[in-house]
C-alpha cells in the first residue's frame, strides 16, 4: 500500500516535461545535471528537483520523459529522473548515478522501464 504521496510522484512517470537548467547549482556529475521542474507545473506548486541523465542540455530549459522517480523516506526532497524521450534507462544504472550525486541512503526508486532478464513475469 503506498501513500498520497507517492501516488502523486508515481503519476509523473512517463510524462513529458520541461525542465528548468539551473546554472547556479554545481556539483554535475558525467552522468546527470540537476535542473528543477517550475512551480506551475510541479503538483506542490514550488519547484521541484530533477536530474536529467543520458543528455547534455544546452540552453535554460529541456524537454524530456520522466524515466524514474527517487522517494526519499527521510526528509529530503524526492527528485524526479528525466531522460531524453526515446533513451531508456534501468534502474541499476540510475541508482549508480544518483548514489555518485548524493547517495540513495533510505531512497526507493520507481522507474518507467524495468528489466526482467528476458523472464515474462506471471
């Protein structure tokens, strides 16, 4: 059984968002850029933090699909993952990246597009 608030987050995964660059913030990694989703579009009305992985974003703003989302259970901010639309990324490369960023201590990642190994699931 999940809460409200994580059914708010899950309903973001697969939509298509525009993002805000924020060029103050430092700390890229290779692999991911932190950018904010803008209040009016964020469900909490204040921006909210995203991290775009597998793009190098050039200007201000970006369009991309949210791939994964990372709940964190305490007390900082859940992120929400955005990827080129088209690029698919699995949850073991997007924990690795976002452990490099800031560490997945008391995180729970739900992600668009899961593996099974090449097993149906039943």
């Amino acid at each position: 059984m999940t809460d409200e608030r994580t059914r708010t987050l899950l309903g973001w995964l697969g939509k298509i968002v525009t993002v805000t660059v924020d060029a103050d913030v430092s700390g890229n990694t290779a692999s991911l850029t932190r950018a904010w989703l803008p209040p009016a579009t964020s469900a909490r009305g204040a921006r909210m933090p995203v991290y775009l992985m597998g793009c190098s974003p050039i200007g201000a703003s970006y369009t991309g699909r949210v791939i994964s989302v990372v709940r964190r259970y305490r007390g900082e901010s859940d992120r929400l993952i955005v990827a080129p639309v088209g690029k698919e990324q699995y949850e073991p490369w997007i924990r690795a990246a976002v452990e490099e960023a800031e560490g997945t201590e008391g995180a729970r990642f739900f992600c668009l597009y899961e593996k099974s190994c090449g097993v149906i699931p039943y």
